[in-house]
C-alpha cells in the first residue's frame, strides 16, 4: 500500500467503461458520487466487493489501476469493520488503466475473477 507499487480495482459495467473512454474521464458511479470518492478495492476485497454491491450483474469489467500512479488523490481509510480500502478523491484517467477484464458470472450466479497480476 505505502511505497510499494499494486494494483487497485475498479469494478464497472462495460457500458460505464467504454462510455468513459470515449469521454476521456471516469468520475464514478452514483455510490462514489454520492460518497465523494471513486470506492476501489485492492485484489484480496474484490470478491467481498462483487458479491456486495453487484450481486447477479452481468456484463461487468474489473479495471486495474497502479496505486502508485494514482498520487495522493488516493487515500486508503477504514471502511466494512475498519478494513483499509483505496478511495479515490478525484476523477480516473481512463488511459491509466492497466488493463480492462471481464468480470463473469459462474454457474453458481457468483462472479468468476480473472487473473490480478500485472499482465494485461
């Protein structure tokens, strides 16, 4: 987290990605705009974070962003029973991302994570 480069994740639709590539800029969905900060998540929370908030949705991407490259726009802050969780006080580069992956519903209805590394 501090002073060691990783990847922090968004999740998304792909319709809300795509329609923030083309406008250059990701300012969040209604939960972050409501909350004043893009949420993020570091790769151990995002199963808690896709079951929680997008439960049966499909059609979602995970987007990884270096937290490093995000600068001190990003702050992590106890959140769900004071685990530190990334929070974005800005708006994301769309061009920042490290990569862009499909988010797919298993069988069991839960979402199927892809590969967290660093590769695209």
């Amino acid at each position: 987290m501090l002073g060691v480069s990783s990847l922090v994740f968004k999740i998304v639709t792909n319709m809300e990605w795509r329609a923030a590539e083309r406008a250059g800029i990701f300012t969040g969905l209604a939960d972050d705009e409501r909350d004043g900060f893009i949420h993020l998540s570091a790769a151990s929370q995002l199963p808690e974070t896709a079951a929680k908030h997008f439960a049966g949705q499909a059609d979602l991407l995970v987007v990884a962003f270096d937290d490093t490259g995000l600068g001190p726009a990003l702050r992590w802050e106890k959140s769900r029973g004071g685990t530190l969780f990334p929070h974005l006080y800005g708006a994301l580069d769309p061009r920042a991302a490290r990569w862009a992956k499909p988010l797919p519903l298993g069988a069991d209805g839960a979402h199927v994570l892809p590969p967290l590394d660093e590769r695209s």
